[in-house]
C-alpha cells in the first residue's frame, strides 16, 4: 500500500493557499533549507537525501505555534518502511 501526503494550507482571512515561500522570509530561505537537511540526517531517510535536498523539494507543510512542519510522501526522502516522514523546525525569525 502506497501513502501519499497531499496538503494545502490556506490563509482564511485571504481565502487563498500559501505556498512557503511567500512565508519564508527571503533572505532566511537558505538558513531554513540548512535546518530541514539537518533534522533529516536525524531521520533514517536515504544516504544523502539532505545533500540534494532543495527549498523548491517542499511541497507539505503546516504551522503550529512555533514550529513549522514538513511532511514527506512514503518513499520521497527514505524507504517504504519508514512511512510519513515529518521534521518539525523552529519558525522564529524565519517567517514573515
């Protein structure tokens, strides 16, 4: 069984989807990108995936009070049997 992750997050007072880099202040993208490839190398995700991994790679993402939330598709950043892989970083000082 394959599991996908597909989600949107919206702005209700706009009532349009967010993408993250309207969210992400420009000049903290590559001090976020550095944040995501290091929580995955604390993943069991496959060799090397953090080296390659890009801003433009994410796709699922949700806000909770301090953190932002990054969801990976079953087979997109590890094996199969690692399922859903979710890193949660810190958004202080990176978000508009």
């Amino acid at each position: 069984m394959n599991q996908i992750i597909k989600n949107f997050t919206f702005d209700k007072r706009k009532n349009k989807e967010i993408k993250l880099s309207e969210i992400i202040l420009p000049n903290k993208q590559d001090e976020f990108i550095k944040k995501v490839r290091t929580a995955l190398k604390e993943e069991d995700t496959f060799p090397g995936v953090e080296e390659s991994f890009y801003f433009s790679d994410i796709h699922s993402f949700y806000f909770t009070e301090n953190k932002i939330n990054i969801l990976f598709s079953k087979y997109e950043v590890a094996p199969g049997a690692a399922g859903i892989i979710e890193i949660s970083i810190n958004r202080n000082n990176l978000v508009k």
